[in-house]
C-alpha cells in the first residue's frame, strides 16, 4: 500500500473523529485522567499541555479537576468539537490547531502529556523534534507522560494482519503491514456506517521500549519510568501498551 508520509494531516475527519468518541467510556478517561494527574503531579492550577488532544476528552477530564489545560491538535474538526465541549461544560480551556511539533511554550508549564496512541506518526526526526519541544515547553522539573501501543514489544506478540472492529455502530477493518527496513507500520482502514465505506490509509514508526527510553533522554527528559498500564504494573513483552513518565531536567 502507498502512505503519504503526511497521512495524519488529514487522517482525523468525519467517521474517524466519530469512532474516536465512541471507542472509549467516560469511566477510561476518568482513570486515564486519575493516573496523570497523580503521575504529573497536578495540583488546581497547574498549567498542562495536551498534544496532540484529539476532540479533548483528557483535557477536559484535568480541566474538571482544576488543572488549567491548553491542547494542540492538527484536526480543525477534533478541536472545533473540543471547544464546542468546552463551552458546554463552562471549562475554560484553550485549544489550537497546530502541527504536534509547533508547541508555543518555552519553560512555561508544569507537565504535558501524549495519551491515545499519537506517537509515531512521524519520521524519526520528526518523532524527536516533537519529543524536543514538549521538553523546552515544560519548566526544569516538569513532568511528561506518554502512551503508546506501536512499540515492538506490545505490537508484535499479538499482531493481526487483519482485524474486525464494532463500537457504537461503527464497523472497522484494519489491514496491516509491517516494514522491517523502515520499521514502520502501515494500516488500510476501511469504515462502514449506515452501509457507507470510507477507506483511509496510515504509517506509524515501531520503537522499542529501549529506543523509546533514548529519545525521551537525548529529548532533555531524565528519570524516564516504563509501566504497561495505568496501574503502573512493570512494563514487559505482551504488554498492551507502553506508559512512560519523565521529568524534564
């Protein structure tokens, strides 16, 4: 399959923003939103940065609780949702369209976060640039989170090449290669709604825990810790996903 290597710049409209809101409870975002808050150290007006936010399900979470929460997000759609969201619920929030790497802090905040799988997405330097700049944005000791699912580790032991998903009316196919020269993994994703198909096409680059734990380091980051869930339980092979914490130095 051929994947623009700007996929993810318009990836996220119409049927995927539809699932992302479906996919997940409330009740996951409420413990996702419990483990960072505990996890960053957020106290009531702490200034946090979500990026990339998505339609802003865990900003807004933090945001309840008193965290003063910016998000950035390349999706004009997720982020239109998230204000619209934002206003409903009388938060006070700012979200911004931007490229996940254009963060506009410099030692500003107390913590940032990268939840829902959005690491990878692009080249090596552009995964590094992003680690970067989420670093220069955070005070010295701030602290960072990050999860993801596209590390070989969590990948590879339960690979499907093809895989069915139903939520919320909403049917899936995902269709997957994986690369070995480019260590990268593309996927063809076929939608069905309302007996509608909308074909979409994405690549995202596969780490190792230890090649993950690097990057954060030459990032700027020390003290990186590695879990395999939200109930810190050690990070090991078959784990679902990778949860890495860190402090900027």
């Amino acid at each position: 399959m051929s994947v623009p290597t700007d996929w993810w710049s318009d990836f996220f409209r119409g049927i995927v923003i539809e699932l992302w809101r479906k996919a997940l409870p409330p009740e996951h975002t409420a413990a996702e939103a419990a483990f960072l808050e505990k996890a960053l150290g957020l106290a009531p007006g702490s200034r946090v940065l979500d990026v990339p936010c998505g339609h802003g399900r865990i900003a807004l979470e933090l945001a309840a609780h008193g965290a003063k929460v910016s998000g950035i997000d390349i999706s004009e759609e997720a982020v239109a949702f998230a204000r619209a969201e934002a206003a409903a619920r009388g938060l006070d929030v700012r979200f911004d369209v931007r490229d996940m790497r254009d963060i506009p802090f410099e030692d500003e905040l107390d913590a940032a976060f990268c939840f829902g799988n959005s690491f990878g997405y692009l080249d090596d330097a552009g995964n590094a640039l992003f680690l970067e700049r989420a670093a220069r944005a955070l005070k010295p000791g701030g602290r960072f989170a990050m999860d993801t699912a596209y590390v070989a580790e969590s990948l590879f032991p339960a690979l499907e090449k093809r895989a069915w998903y139903e939520m919320g009316g909403l049917t899936c196919l995902a269709a997957r290669t994986y690369d070995p020269r480019s260590a990268r993994l593309e996927v063809e994703y076929r939608f069905v709604s309302d007996g509608k198909w909308d074909v979409r096409v994405a690549s995202s680059r596969i780490h190792t825990c230890f090649e993950v734990v690097r990057l954060l380091e030459r990032a700027g980051f020390r003290g990186v810790e590695c879990f395999g869930s939200i109930d810190r339980t050690p990070f090991e092979l078959g784990s679902r996903t990778l949860i890495v914490t860190a402090t900027r130095a």
